[in-house]
C-alpha cells in the first residue's frame, strides 16, 4: 500500500472523525467499494468505532419498513437526538445500483442536518443486508452519529446476519401478508429483540399479533419474553411507544454494547480470512495441482495463507 494512498485515507478519517457530512459520504463509498483504500481508512479509524447504538429492522416486503423508519426519526428528531439511516435495497436489473435510492426515501428528512440517509444496493448478497454494511456502520459510528437504523431488503430463514451488526433487531410484520410471513417464522423468533406489527388499523392485524404471541410461548429462555408491540405508522399510534421499548431495550443492553460490537467484528474478521483464502486457493492453484497435494502440504499451505490473511485484517 503507498504512502500517498495512506496518507489520503488518513486525512479523510481526519475529516470523518470532525463530522464533516461530506467526508462521510465518500467514506461510506471507499468502503463500499472494498478496495486497498477501503483497508487503509479502516486502519486509519482504529479505535473510533463501538459508540454507537445500531438499530436493525427487517420484515417481509409489503410490512411498511421504511414508512415505520420514517415515523420513528420524527419522534428521536423532537427530542433533539441525531439519527443516521443506512437502508438496503434490491439490486436494480439496468443500473446495479438500489432500487429505492436516497431521495426517495424518508423525504421529509432531506433538509434535516440531523438525519443522514444512504441506500445501498444488496447486489446480490444474500442475509439482507450489502457486503459492506458492517463497514458502512462503523463509518457512521466514527462520524458520530449516536444512532444508527439499518433496514434490510427483507426477512426470511436466511437473512438473519442483520444480528452480526445490529444491537437489537426489530422484526416487522403486517397483516395479509400470507405465505411471506408463513416464511418467517422460523427465523422470526431467532432473531428478533423485538416483534412489531405494522398496520394495526387493519382489521386482520389482531389476529396476526396473537399468532406471533402463541409463536413465542412455544419458545424457551429469554426470547419468550420479547414484545409484540401494535403500530400504524401510517396514523402514528403506537409508534411513540415502539420509540420508548427501543429505548429502554438499548439502555438496558448499553453496558454489553462495546464488549458484543468488537466479538461481532472479530467474528466477521474471521470470516473474511476465510473468504479470502478460498478466493486465493482457487485462483492460485489449478484443480490438478490441488488433487496432486498431499495432506500435508496442504495443511501448511492454509496455515500460511491464514497467518497471512488474519494480519491483513488486523485494525
């Protein structure tokens, strides 16, 4: 890695650390990108992350994720807190980019110098979330944002990795969704803090809310005591009440944040060593090649390779 090229990553972090809105845009495109620059930047951030509460929502399509996100900033926005957003949306077919896009999401906030909002797109990556969205919140975190939302593209069995980067998890659902909440229920009460039924002015939307409730009392431990809180973002009941339970949940959990934030990250470290060896074994050595390894060879040969690949994605 060059000099210059550290230099620029470290001067940006410089920049993001000040809370310069700007710097924290390309930040989130540096590390989008996942390039060298987006290596130095993390390095360069070192230390500044794990202050934050980081907030995640998923739910099938349809349960109204970005209208609920909307009415909540409202309520955290007339008590002053500043609130940053990071919503994930389904790859568009012509432009790669997300569907959705920034403008028009969440518009009443645009002009709001204490929201900041970023789409992404999921490009295919499965869990709900974009490859980067772990990076992408901690370079809100090292911006200062206090609060961070993360909206997934959508909840099913697989997309439970909003966990890996999320305090707590809010779990939306609706009424008349059928066979799209059929799909949920499995990973629904595995990672859900907490269970929210949106578009309570619905007459179906008891009926929902129960069938969660009955899901709950099946389970053993601690998640047979999570909420299922009732909620129109549309008409704005409940959603003040939604605001307070994340709350309470945030501060009852704020003394765990930075122990469980840094496990979450060591763990996706791993992971990527992981990822990248496979990557490099399948570049590096021709199947023939591979076939003709013996045990030991190969055994060293990863040994290396992950020696080499845990001191690459040391902060």
């Amino acid at each position: 890695m060059s000099s210059n090229k550290k230099t620029r990553m470290e001067a940006l972090a410089e920049r993001l650390r000040a809370g310069d809105s700007r710097a924290l845009g390309r930040a989130l495109t540096v590390v989008e990108s996942g390039d060298d620059d987006a290596l130095a930047l993390t390095e360069a951030l070192a230390g500044a992350f794990g202050e934050a509460h980081i907030v995640g929502f998923t739910g099938p399509p349809g349960a109204g994720k970005s209208t609920l996100l909307d009415a909540l900033i409202h309520e955290w926005r007339k008590e002053g807190r500043p609130v940053a957003v990071l919503a994930v949306d389904p790859v568009s077919p012509v432009s790669g980019g997300a569907v959705l896009g920034d403008r028009t999401r969440m518009g009443a906030h645009s002009l709001d110098d204490g929201v900041f909002i970023r789409s992404v797109s999921a490009r295919g990556h499965l869990g709900g979330l974009c490859e980067a969205a772990h990076d992408m919140a901690d370079m809100m975190d090292a911006a200062g944002w206090p609060l961070i939302l993360i909206e997934t593209v959508g909840a099913g069995q697989s997309e439970t990795e909003i966990t890996q980067v999320a305090d707590l998890s809010v779990v939306i659902s609706a009424p008349g969704l059928g066979d799209e909440l059929q799909a949920i229920k499995a990973g629904i009460l595995e990672i859900g803090d907490l269970l929210v039924v949106n578009k309570v002015d619905r007459d179906d939307a008891d009926e929902t809310a129960k069938h969660l409730e009955a899901m709950l009392a099946l389970r053993s431990g601690a998640k047979r005591d999570i909420s299922v809180l009732r909620v129109s973002a549309a008409t704005g009941r409940g959603v003040t009440e939604l605001k307070d339970e994340i709350d309470q949940l945030l501060e009852a959990t704020g003394a765990t944040v930075g122990a469980d934030r840094k496990r979450k990250r060591e763990a996706r470290k791993r992971r990527l060593a992981v990822l990248r060896f496979a990557s490099r074994i399948s570049a590096g050595i021709s199947e023939e090649d591979f076939r003709a390894m013996r045990p030991e060879e190969l055994d060293r040969a990863i040994e290396r390779s992950l020696a080499l690949l845990s001191t690459e994605v040391e902060d």
